[in-house]
C-alpha cells in the first residue's frame, strides 16, 4: 500500500475511534444532567412534604416521578420482600420492603422500612411486621432496578422473598396481592418505627458527578488519540 493509501486508512480509523469517544463522553454528560435534574427535582418534593394520597402510587402517568405522599392502614399479614446487594456505610445488606394496605382502599403498595446488614455467612436478619393501624410517610419513587443482569427472587424457608430489583407486578402474586402500586414508598426516616435508612434516590448507582468524571476521560482519550494522529502524520521520516 502506498504511504498516501497508509496515511488515508490511519486517518479514517483515528476519526472513527475519536467519534467513538466523543459519543460516550456525550452520553455521560447527558446522564449527569438527567440525575442532577432528577436530584434537584426530588430535593424540591422533599423540603416541600406537600403530601398527595397513597393512592398516588397506583398513578402510571407518575410511575417513573417522585412524589411526597402520606395516609393511614396497616401493613398486610404476607412475607416480607428483602432487596439483595445493598450497601449502607461500606456494609453489605439488604432493604426491607413490606407490603401496606391503605385505609383509604386504594392499591396496596410496597413500602420501604429501612437497611439491615447481613453477616459473613448471608444469614437473614428476621423482619417483624410492623403491628396494628399505622400513619405512613415518605416519598414515593419508582422501584429499584436490577441494574446489570437478569432480575429474580428467592423464596426462603419462612416465605421471605429475597429480591434482585423489586418489580411490583411481579411480586403480586407471591405475595398474595390482586396487585401492586407500580411505585413504592421510601418511609421518612423520622418516622417512629422500621430500620436505619435515608431518602437517598440513586442508592448504589453512579452520582452526576461521576459521570462527569467518566466524560472527561473520554473526551482526553479523543484528544490523545487526535493528537497520536497528528504526530504520526507530521513526524519527519528517519534518513
């Protein structure tokens, strides 16, 4: 192949690779804006705490929104739904979900009551039912994913179900639901019973910051490899 031909195939490759680049640098920059949106959105409801029904759950235009909600019921006699791979302070746990039944006679809806650590060993920590009529609180945020890999849950011995990414319409069933609210509720943490918790919304996923910091690497790697291009092409030959 001639040098001019050399050159062509070098240059057309090394423009591919930079276009390459360029685009996932851009779709980490939209990732960042979509979350901090969603951050500043979410920390809006949250100083605000205007409640709307729970019935606001069974809403499937909101289904992917986050909405402070509130009301009274009590949370049903069924197994409880525990969240595998969970982290809360380096530690290794689940989240405990639990199924309540508003008095208003709305869809029940799963209700997050907080994390627990597991031990070496995986045991399963024993979740108690919250007892009797119960006021509820908190925001209302679409379930958790399974992220990366087939979603699943187990059932244990005892009917509790251990859950990778919780999907609402999937858990009916097993929980002896008619249905489930496609959103569920993360209870306020000030609230008077439950586990340790927060109302953090990207648990275990990536902050806009990061990928932030994801976009800046590949823009530097399209300009370091613009730049390798330049230098070979201008580089003078060796006598």
């Amino acid at each position: 192949m001639s040098p001019r031909g050399t050159m062509v195939m070098g240059w057309t490759l090394a423009l591919a690779v930079i276009a390459g680049f360029i685009a996932l640098g851009n779709w980490q920059l939209d990732r960042q804006h979509e979350k901090q949106s969603m951050l500043d959105a979410v920390a809006a409801t949250i100083a605000a705490r205007a409640p709307l029904a729970l019935g606001a759950a069974a809403d499937a235009d909101r289904g992917r929104g986050y909405d402070w909600a509130a009301g009274g019921g009590h949370f049903a006699e069924v197994p409880a739904v525990l969240l595998d791979n969970q982290q809360r302070g380096g530690r290794a746990g689940v989240r405990v979900y639990r199924v309540f039944v508003p008095e208003s006679g709305s869809q029940p809806l799963l209700v997050e009551l907080g994390w627990l650590p597991l031990p070496g060993d995986r045991t399963l920590p024993d979740v108690a039912r919250p007892a009797g009529h119960r006021e509820v609180a908190g925001l209302l945020v679409p379930p958790p994913s399974h992220g990366i890999g087939p979603a699943g849950m187990a059932v244990q011995d005892d009917g509790t179900l251990l859950a990778v990414g919780l999907d609402p319409a999937a858990l009916a069933a097993p929980l002896h639901q008619p249905g489930l609210a496609p959103r569920v509720l993360k209870l306020d943490p000030e609230a008077g019973f439950g586990y340790p918790r927060d109302l953090d919304v990207l648990p275990n996923t990536l902050p806009p910051e990061r990928h932030f910091g994801y976009a800046v690497q590949w823009f530097a790697l399209a300009l370091a490899v613009l730049a390798t291009a330049l230098v070979l092409t201008f580089r003078r030959p060796r006598t």
